[in-house]
C-alpha cells in the first residue's frame, strides 16, 4: 500500500496528454443525414457494469437523441481504474470531451467546468427537486456553485449467504455490525468461510470503512468542514476493524480490486460483503443457485446510526473547455426525461436522484422477475434513509475529494488492521494528513 499517495493537484500537473486517446472503446451515433454544419457531442463514461445498460444508452437514446436534435453523438467507454487519469489528461491539455462522467463527486476540477445548476433548474422544474444525496455530491455551499450533474447513485447494501448465516442463528443476515462480527467469525470457525470487507486502496474498501466509520459516530469532518477524524468515535472504528480482520478475514484483503469481493463471495469463499447489486445481478445470470442463496441487507446498524455510502454516485462535468457545452446541458436534460428507461436499461442498478423521474420506482424494485424471490430487492426502497454522500456530514468538497481518491481512510484502517500502528496512533496520523490536504485546499479555494 502506497504510503505516500499522490495528490490529485499534483496528479493534473503531471499526467500526460497522450492519456487522450488511451483505452477508449468508442461509439458513434450519427443522424442519417449529415449537414455541414452540424454539431457533435462527445461523451466519455464507465462500461457499465450492465452490458445492455450501454447498448440502450448508445443504440438507443443517443442514436435517437442525435437524430432529433440533428448531432453527431460519440460515445467513450472507459473502465472504472481509468476515469481519474482520464480526467486528469484532458484538463492538462484542455482538450477533450463535452460531457465527462465520474463515479464519485468531482470537487476537485470545480475551477475547470461550468456551473450546472442551469441543468438542475430546468430538470427540477419538471421531475421535482433532486434528492440532497445528489444535491450534496455535486454543489459548492461557499461558491454556491453546482460543480458537476448527478443523475443517478447505486445504493451499497450488505450482500449476504443466507444459507450459511441461518446456521449461525442470523436467518435474515446481520443487522448490525456487532451481528457481523458475531455471525461471521461463527461462520468461519464452522465452515471456514471468510468475511469479505476490504482493506486495500480500492472503491469498495473506501465505502466499506466510510460505512464503518460513521455508523460509530465518526467522520473526516464535521458539517462546516472542520477536520474531526481524531476521535474516540474513529478510535472505536479501527478497533472493530482490527477484530473483524483478525476474527474473520485473511491478508489478501489488503490487496483486493474492486472485484475481489464480487468474486468471492460468488465463488463461495466469502460470507458477506458490503457491494452493490452487482453481486446478486452477476448470480443471476452465471450461478441461479448461488443466487437464490445470496440476500441482501441494509447498511448495517452502528453504535450511533445505520448509514452507508452510496456505492457510486454518477456525476456529468460540462468542462469549462468543452466545445459543444450547450448540446452538453441539453443532452442531460433530455436523459433525464428517459430515465424511466435508463433505470430499467441498468437492471435497477442506477437508482434515479430526480425519484419522480420514474415512475413506480418503489414498486419496480419490490417486485423484479429476475430476482429469487422477487422481492429481494425491496430493501432498497429506503436506501434514501440510510445512503450518504463522500464528505458525510458535510458536502462532497475538494479536500474530500482528495482524501477520497488518495485512500486515507483504506489506508488508517489497514494500518491498525495490521498492527502497523495502533488504534489512537492512525486516528492522529490520519488527522495530520486530513489536515494538510484541507489546508492546502483552503489555500486554493482563496486564490
């Protein structure tokens, strides 16, 4: 693990131009009959998890979109481990696409993109207000700057082995962390399956602590932005954590991907993980059995709260160097008109921040044909009560931004994970660090 992690400013500065035209899987959609003078509109996002999430948005809304609104739509696909250098490139050559999509709230580049509370306006005066994990993820309250779009989050639900955890006395699954520690090392000591909560600088390891953290009364900062990582609350945090790795789980946490989770526990050597649907979309269609054995489960319950972080948030930038910035605000506003077809296109996987954008939202989740039972995806329906936005109690800012992408909470947990350090010694080590990044980030914000 990275002891020095490279800062995201540092990062812009040095990333290379050539990253441009790296690792894209391009489409294009053309209306059938080109003029001279028309516009085109480039779009860079993730491969969606969901392959027929990507055939809708390409084939589908984007050829019809270019069509009625007379412009040449090409559409980039990037995976998730290429977004952040992506990004990065096309700000050092001010070059790149119209509409650039991020998985995690991009304060950082407010400098570098147009204010997108225009899109908000028109999009809320005909689906409603967007809801505040939206809201919080993408607005500046000090610059009172939307500083990116978010159409949709995917919830983070725990994912459970139901027919292991019945044999340990949780027919339901945990419901509260202590039940994770208790039902999972029972779990191990009895079958020798493994709990599945990462420890390494990965997306999944960065929501699961946050989940930890703030469940225990926690945080990296308080509402104002004050840096509060050294607490008894966060000590407590890195305690359990050092239990439920040494009671439960092996080394190779330390150097998970995003996936390993998925893949273990579909492998049937994990007994929980804390991942979006994903895990049970993926059973679905490649293993029904394990499928039907696979549960989910809301955050789980804390000393102080339930909470989780959203497991992604979808946030568009319109780059302040676009070239088609009008066709850019245009085309989110028309998607969001299309999002009942984007929920479906994404097998409930991309959950609506505008809810009156789908209609019978709750009751599509609590019935679905594919799901073994059909109402297993009920539980999400209150994702609202429990999802937050990174940065929690707070907004979503740059310094958060940094500390998010850099791993400093992965990094504090695996450190007492692995006795590198003790409990109170990473509290105050990760409070020195926040505390440099916030001021430096406070220092650029007054420039």
């Amino acid at each position: 693990m990275a002891r020095n992690p490279i800062s995201r400013r540092r990062f812009i500065r040095t990333a290379g131009a050539a990253a441009l035209t790296a690792g894209l899987a391009a489409s294009v959609v053309a209306p059938r009959r080109a003029r001279a003078q028309q516009k085109t509109l480039k779009i860079i996002q993730w491969s969606h998890f969901v392959p027929g999430y990507d055939r809708w948005f390409d084939g589908v809304f984007c050829k019809e979109w270019g069509q009625k609104r007379d412009t040449r739509v090409v559409v980039d696909h990037i995976s998730i481990g290429e977004i952040n250098a992506r990004a990065a490139a096309e700000v050092a050559a001010r070059r790149g696409h119209d509409l650039f999509m991020f998985l995690s709230p991009p304060a950082a580049y407010e400098k570098q993109v147009v204010d997108h509370g225009e899109i908000y306006q028109q999009i809320a005066a005909k689906h409603g207000k967007p809801i505040e994990l939206g809201h919080r993820s993408t607005y500046n309250p000090r610059t009172k700057k939307y500083f990116a779009f978010s159409d949709s989050y995917v919830p983070d639900p725990g994912n459970y082995r139901q027919d292991l955890w019945s044999q340990v006395g949780f027919p339901n699954g945990p419901d509260s962390w202590d039940d994770l520690r208790k039902g999972a090392k029972a779990i191990k000591d009895r079958f020798g399956i493994r709990c599945g909560i990462g420890l390494s600088q990965e997306l999944d390891t960065n929501m699961a602590v946050r989940a930890l953290l703030w469940s225990f009364g926690g945080a990296e900062q308080d509402a104002e932005g004050k840096v509060v990582i050294n607490s008894p609350q966060t000590v407590e945090a890195l305690k359990y954590m050092r239990a439920l790795f040494k009671e439960t789980e092996t080394p190779e946490v330390f150097t998970w991907d995003p996936s390993s989770n998925n893949r273990g526990i579909l492998s049937g050597k994990l007994s929980f993980v804390q991942n979006a649907i994903s895990v049970t979309r993926t059973a679905e269609k490649e293993n029904p059995g394990m499928s039907r054995n696979i549960q989910i489960t809301p955050a789980l319950k804390g000393p102080v709260r339930r909470i989780a972080a959203e497991h992604v948030m979808n946030c568009y930038v319109i780059w302040d160097f676009a070239e088609n910035k009008e066709g850019a605000k245009q085309f989110l506003v028309d998607y969001m008109d299309s999002f009942g077809d984007a929920f479906r296109a994404s097998e409930l996987y991309n959950f609506p921040c505008f809810p009156q954008a789908v209609p019978g939202l709750k009751e599509q989740i609590a019935s679905d044909p594919r799901a073994s039972p059909p109402d297993k995806y009920k539980v999400l329906g209150t994702a609202l009560d429990w999802a937050t936005n990174i940065g929690y109690p707070g907004y979503a800012t740059a310094a958060i931004d940094e500390v998010f992408n850099t791993f400093q909470l992965p990094t504090m947990f695996a450190k007492v994970a692995r006795d590198e350090l003790s409990p109170e010694e990473a509290a105050a080590a990760a409070e020195r660090e926040l505390k440099r990044i916030f001021a430096r980030w406070s220092q650029v914000t007054l420039r």
